[in-house]
C-alpha cells in the first residue's frame, strides 16, 4: 500500500461531499481523507497498485479543486 499526500483547496464538508464521487471511483484508492482543519487542507490517499498522483489530480480538477502533491 501507498500513501499519497496533497495540499488541496478543499475547504469544507461540502467540498467534501463533491469530490467523493470522483475518488471514491477512482481505481487503486483504498482509503481517503481530508484534514480540513490543517492550514493547507491536506488530502491523503491510501491506494494499492498502480495509482498515480496526478489520477488524483485530474479527479480533482474535474471537479473544480486544486491539488499540489507533498
């Protein structure tokens, strides 16, 4: 498993609510989550096999966020 992180413009748990579609669909996650109390609104995703980072912030973008992989 691998654990990728993303400063994110995610703010809210309504912006929450819009992209968990995007990445409860995408293949690999296994997990995800925001920290919307951290300054930078970190987004980290647990993921299996073959998942990139920019799948993620494609997803994302798709949607109206920004992510920035740390």
């Amino acid at each position: 498993m691998e654990t990728l992180k993303f400063k994110t413009n995610i703010k809210c748990g309504g912006c929450i609510a819009t992209v968990t579609p995007a990445l409860d669909n995408l293949e690999g996650i296994e997990k995800w989550e925001v920290d919307a109390t951290n300054p930078d609104k970190i987004l980290t995703v647990q993921s299996g096999n073959g998942l990139t980072a920019g799948e993620v912030i494609t997803a994302l973008k798709a949607k109206g966020y920004h992510a920035e992989k740390i």
